[in-house]
C-alpha cells in the first residue's frame, strides 16, 4: 500500500535523525514504528481480556505439568485418539 505521510518539521527530522542513528531508511523507521505500536496495541488488548489472561495462565500450567504436544503427527495422534473415545 502506498501512502503519504505528511509530518510536522520537527517531528520530521526527529524521524530522520532516528533512521539515520539506527542505519535504517526513513521507509524502514516508519515501518518499525507502526510495527512496535501494532503489537503494543494488542499486548494491551490481551491484558485488558481476563478471558485470554486465563487461558494464557492455563497454557503456562499445561507446559509446566508436561500435558502438551510437540509436532504435527503427535496432534493427529491426540486427535485421532480423541475421536475414538
């Protein structure tokens, strides 16, 4: 998708001064930037939801007891054992 962006003088040049000390383009920084703020903005998302926090803290007790699964021919094997009970 191409786009303008039409920034203020001196948030521009703050901008460029970034990619310059990060040996990025400004193309590259603005990128990242959206990127970073993308997954801030679900981090927040995830921690604001007691559901997902709930299932997460699940998942990590899972790992921690062993009752897990690695690989795609052990989940068929789950499956495929769960569909005969």
């Amino acid at each position: 998708m191409a786009m303008t962006l039409r920034l203020p003088a001196d948030l521009d040049a703050e901008l460029r001064a970034a990619a310059e000390e990060d040996h990025r383009s400004v193309q590259q920084a603005v990128v990242h930037a959206i990127e970073t703020y993308l997954a801030i903005r679900e981090t927040v998302q995830i921690k604001s939801d007691p559901d997902t926090l709930r299932a997460l803290a699940e998942a990590r007790e899972a790992v921690r007891a062993g009752d897990v699964v690695y690989g795609t021919e052990a989940v068929r094997a789950l499956v495929k054992g769960r569909r005969a009970s």
